[in-house]
C-alpha cells in the first residue's frame, strides 16, 4: 500500500544587517528553519561561502539525513530480523564539488556506522542488512548521487 506524507518546514531569513543584499558582504547568510511543536535550528551557509560555523549549513543538514534515514531504516530492520543493536554512531561524511557557473553538486556521501550487538551469531545478519536499508531509505532513495556504506560490527 502506498501513501503520502507531506512535511511542513518554515525558513526565515535572520541575516538582514540594515542594508540587505545590497552587496555580497552586506548581509549574513543566517536563517532560522522551523517545524511546528519542535526546537529551532540555526542555519546559516558553509563558511567557504561567509556563513557562520556556530550554525548548521544545508549541506552538513543533508549529510545528517541521509545517515539519520539509513540508521532508522537499519534500527527498524534489526528489530523485525531478531538482531539486537545496543548501540549505533555513525561518522557521515559528504562531498561536495563546486562547479564553475557558481553551483555545485554531492558527488558521494558515505556512511560509516559502527553497529554493537549483543549475540556474536547475528554478526552476518547485522552486517547484510545496511544493503536492504540502504534499498528502503527514503532519503537516500531521492538522492541523484552514490551514497556508500562501510559499516562496522562488534559485539558488547
């Protein structure tokens, strides 16, 4: 059965310094993003691009999805194949090539989850299901770029 979800995100543009865009250094790139019933982020832009590194920029806010999407799908796929994860981090890191036009585009993300489980029998079974949610994660599914995985298990 398919079904549509829709997500409601606010954006308000907080870097106004009196003179707004009037020039590149006239303004921050500082940005509140807003969900209902949920705390603020503050967002601003990379600081390759005069953005403020105290704040979360939009590419490190993809980075995060992806990893977040593959762990929850993961977690999920665990729990309904009888392996019990007792702790998940993950070390994500995006890349970003900037183009001459003044654009640019992800040309890989890759994720690094270090797994622990509890039963050393289900090692391979943990192992083998990053492919499958690689497979069903939403967010990695909407990306036009390779997203890679090199996962890690051990047993606490």
């Amino acid at each position: 059965m398919e079904s549509a979800h829709k997500y409601i995100v606010s954006l308000a543009w907080t870097g106004n310094k009196g003179e707004g865009t009037s020039s590149y250094r006239a303004y921050e790139r500082s940005h509140t993003i807003s969900v209902a019933h949920k705390p603020d982020l503050q967002g601003s832009s990379d600081p390759a691009f005069r953005g403020d590194r105290g704040k979360y920029n939009p590419e490190e806010l993809l980075v995060a999805a992806l990893s977040a999407c593959h762990m929850l799908t993961y977690l999920h796929l665990c729990a309904t194949h009888g392996v019990i994860v007792t702790a998940y981090e993950d070390n994500a890191i995006g890349l970003m090539q900037e183009t001459s036009d003044g654009g640019g585009h992800f040309s890989v993300v890759t994720l690094s989850p270090v797994v622990t489980i509890q039963d050393r029998s289900m090692a391979e079974k943990a192992s083998a299901l990053h492919k499958q949610a690689h497979q069903l994660c939403f967010i990695a599914n909407s990306m036009n770029f390779p997203v890679r995985h090199q996962p890690t298990c051990k047993v606490g």
